[in-house]
C-alpha cells in the first residue's frame, strides 16, 4: 500500500514509531563511539592495534558519515593533547582554557586546533593518504553528515531528522566534553600521572571505554584500556573479538608489573620495569610512604589536618594549586621534618625515572644510590618501599 504524504514526513519509508528509533540511535551511536575508539583513537593515533582494511574502512566511512571529522586531523589533535598535555599548547586542558569552555565548547576548540596546520602537519604523519581519503573523506568532509541527514528523512520522516540531530550532537557531546572536559576534572585515580586524566567510571561501556581516561594516559599505547581486575573495558572486548575472527591484530598492550622477592640491589630487570612503570612507582610511593606518613603526623598532632585540596595538592608539589596553596602546602610540608624528608625523597625518584638517560648503567647507578639512601632513612616505610622497589620487574608476555 503506497505511503500518504503526510505518513512519509512523519514516518518515513520504513514506519516506525520512537521505539525503533531509539533502538536505531543506540545501535548508529555506539558504532560512531566504536569508530572513534578502536579505529582514530587506539589504532590510528597510538598505534596499539591493526584492524583489517576492511573493518578499517568500515570505521572510516561510518566517521566520515556520521560526524565529518578527518581522520589525519583528529589523530593529530589527539597527540598533541598527550605531547603537550596540561600546558598552554594543550588543545583542550580544562587547566589552562577552564572545564566550563572544554566541557560546552569542546567543538569550537576541536575547530581552533584544526586551524592550526602545522601542528596537523607534524602530529599527522602516518595516516591514510589514499584517492578516497584526498578526494572524498578529506576534500568533501562535510558531505558525509548531509548525505546521512538525507537517508535519514526518507526512511524515517521527521522522526528520522530528530535522531540525526543527536547523532551530530553526540561525539561533540561525549568525546569532546565529557571525556577531554571530566575525563581530566572528575573521577578516580589508578596512576599518579604528571598531568589530570581521570577515570570516570572503573566500566567503560556508554563511551566505548574512554571512561578508563587515566589509565590510558599511564599508558598511551596500549590498546586495552582496563587495567584493574574490577575495570570493564567494552572496547577491547570489541577488539578480541575481532581479533578472533583474525580481522584484528593487537600490537601494544600494558605490561603487568611483578614484584620479584629479595633482591639486594636494583639491576637492570628493575630498570626497565621502572622505565615502563614510572607512574605506579609514584603512585606506590604516593600511596605505602606518604600518605601513612601524613596520617601519622597528624593523628601525632605534630601537624594540623590539612583541607582535601591542599591533601591532594600533595601528590605532585602542588602542581595545579594556586600560589597561596603551594605556598600554604609548603609551610606545612616544613613543619614536619619526616614528611619533608620523604617528598625530598620522592623528588629524587621522580628526577631519576624522568632522567631517561641515554646511559642505561648511569641510570641504574644512580637508582641505587637512591635505595642505599632510603634504607639508610631509618624512615620504615620509606624502606620497606625500597625494598618492594628493588624487586620491580616486568611479567612476561
């Protein structure tokens, strides 16, 4: 039976009522967030899995369909966001331009770093260059969103129109507010990592796992982004299955840290244990010598209770406080000579693990001075941490 006019703008080809279009919109949605994750993201900018063209292109097209960003310039924003992360030159630090205008305005700062072509130019190397990619994906960008909203009326009316617009509205919505803006303003910390990242949630099923925002920027190039036994990672469940159809290859994955038991002294197992764990080494530090240190200062009275922004500010010197809380967290720092001594203590680690010497002896020469001074401390804590760091080594593959 032909379709009325006035059934055809309100239902489309396909009649179907909100129901069925809610299911489609989760359906289109999740690919857009798949698309993004595996493909621009984990693939494509870090390099953690290959897909095979055909999936590959399936995930180009769906982007360049659904949200006409380009593929060589999002994956080059993206690495000048870790290469820069939480400086001036950060294309979207809620630190430096504000979590209100990264969170609203996500998009308008996406459009400023895509001006900036030499940036694109130096971050963008590596990613398809092929006669479809030039003359359509990238020349006719804008196409993609504007042939969807076609499809998108004749087969579902007005209806179709409406769900369009949450598609547009959803990568921007998403991706560039809540994972650029919250991802580096709210949430939990596994890894103290030299900048913000935050995982908002230990199960990252809605946005595809970017929720796992902190881990990833502990490490950058894994492509599984659940690194807690109690973490849900969706995209790399995507990204098995696939490989168990042979249509995905994983490359990088986080190595598993072991704690090897009485070794004497750091050798060069422990170094490159360090070197791709520098950031629990912190954390560890942070969490087994500081923070029991700080708790019993106070319980002691030797030091008032300090405010939770002023605790957290403890982490990395204060790093992201104002200068009158660096300068108040600092005066409290000096009131207790215990806690001095171990953030002086940490400073060195930190120093030695971000010295990335290009002699690995001097390196591991200097590491062990560090632990022969920490043993020498008398601070128990600070040596039985010591003692734990020495045995780091990395799990086997």
């Amino acid at each position: 039976m032909p379709v009325s006019l006035l059934d055809f703008l309100s239902g489309g080809l396909v009649q179907i009522g909100w129901i069925g279009i809610a299911v489609y919109l989760l359906i289109a949605t999740q690919l857009t967030i798949f698309s993004v994750t595996l493909y621009l993201h984990r693939s494509l900018a870090h390099r953690g899995v290959d897909f095979h063209p055909a999936i590959a292109h399936v995930f180009r097209f769906w982007t360049w369909l659904t949200t006409s960003m380009i593929a060589r310039e999002w994956a080059a924003i993206h690495r000048k966001h870790h290469a820069k992360c939480e400086t001036e030159e950060d294309p979207h630090s809620p630190m430096f331009k504000g979590i209100g205008n990264v969170f609203w305005r996500g998009v308008e700062l996406y459009r400023e770093a895509r001006a900036d072509r030499a940036s694109i130019d130096q971050y963008g190397k590596g990613c398809p260059d092929d006669w479809i990619e030039r003359k359509l994906y990238t020349r006719w960008a804008t196409m993609g969103p504007t042939v969807l909203l076609f499809i998108m009326f004749a087969l579902f009316g007005f209806k179709g129109v409406a769900a369009w617009a949450i598609q547009m509205a959803w990568i921007p919505f998403w991706a560039a507010g809540v994972v650029n803006g919250l991802g580096h303003w709210w949430g939990y910390r596994n890894f103290e990592t030299s900048d913000t990242a935050t995982n908002l949630s230990p199960w990252g099923v809605w946005i595809g796992g970017e929720e796992l925002h902190n881990n990833h920027h502990a490490f950058p190039s894994s492509a599984k982004f659940a690194l807690r036994k109690w973490e849900f990672d969706i995209g790399w469940a995507a990204i098995k299955t696939l490989e168990k159809f042979g249509l995905a290859k994983v490359l990088r994955v986080a190595p598993s840290l072991d704690i090897r038991p009485n070794i004497p002294m750091p050798d060069m197992e422990t170094m490159k244990a360090l070197l791709a764990h520098r950031f629990q080494a912190m954390t560890d530090f942070h969490r087994r010598v500081l923070k029991p240190a700080m708790r019993e200062e106070i319980e002691a009275e030797t030091v008032q209770k300090l405010p939770r922004r002023l605790r957290k500010g403890l982490v990395d010197d204060g790093r992201w406080l104002t200068p009158e809380s660096r300068a108040q967290l600092q005066a409290w720092i000096e009131a207790s000579p215990r806690v001095q001594a171990l953030v002086e203590h940490r400073r060195r680690l930190a120093a030695v693990l971000e010295a990335r010497s290009a002699n690995a002896t001097d390196s591991l020469h200097r590491l062990q001075e560090w632990c022969r001074e920490a043993e020498a401390s008398g601070i128990r804590s600070l040596q039985e941490f010591a003692g734990r760091l020495r045995g780091y080594a990395l799990q086997p593959a």
